[in-house]
C-alpha cells in the first residue's frame, strides 16, 4: 500500500512538472500553422481569420516571455486553430 501511495505521488509530481513546462510543442505548432496559411493566401483571402491567429501567437509570445506557460500554451492552441481556419478558408476560396 505504501508503495502504491508512493508511485502515485511521483506520477502526481511528474504531471505537474509536465505542465508546468514551456510550451515548446505547442508555441512551434502554431507558427507552423501560421506558416501554412500563408503559404496558401490566408493572409489576402482569410484576413480577419488570419491576423487573430497573428494576434494570439504574439500574445503566447508575450506570456512566454513573462513566464506565464499556461496562458502561454492556451493562446498557442487557440492560435493554432485560428490559423487553420484561416488556412482552410483561403483553399475554400481558391476552389
């Protein structure tokens, strides 16, 4: 039973620092997303789309730089999806 309490409070451990980390994945996803709407005209034909997801990874940015991973890794996320709709858009158009 005591070993059991101890395994878990070290798995409990490793999740916290797991997500107290810098949001690497998460900050390099978006940019790539970024990248990819570019690439097909998202920036000209999904301007609103596009330029929120701009705004969001530069607020990540910003909360990286202060330290705020959390905050961080969520607007990554959020600019991620915002790029891929942005990027999904643009193709739409170009059918």
């Amino acid at each position: 039973m005591n070993t059991a309490k101890h395994l878990f409070t070290g798995l409990l451990i490793l999740l916290m620092a797991a997500c107290a980390a810098a949001p690497v994945q998460e900050m390099s996803d978006a940019r790539q997303a970024l990248q990819a709407a570019r690439e097909v005209g998202a920036e000209r034909m999904a301007g609103a789309v596009y330029h929120e997801a701009q705004q969001l990874m530069s607020n990540a940015e910003r909360e990286l730089d202060a330290g705020d991973f959390y905050r961080a890794r969520d607007l990554a996320l959020t600019a991620r999806q915002k790029a891929m709709d942005a990027r999904q858009i643009a193709l739409d158009k170009a059918k």
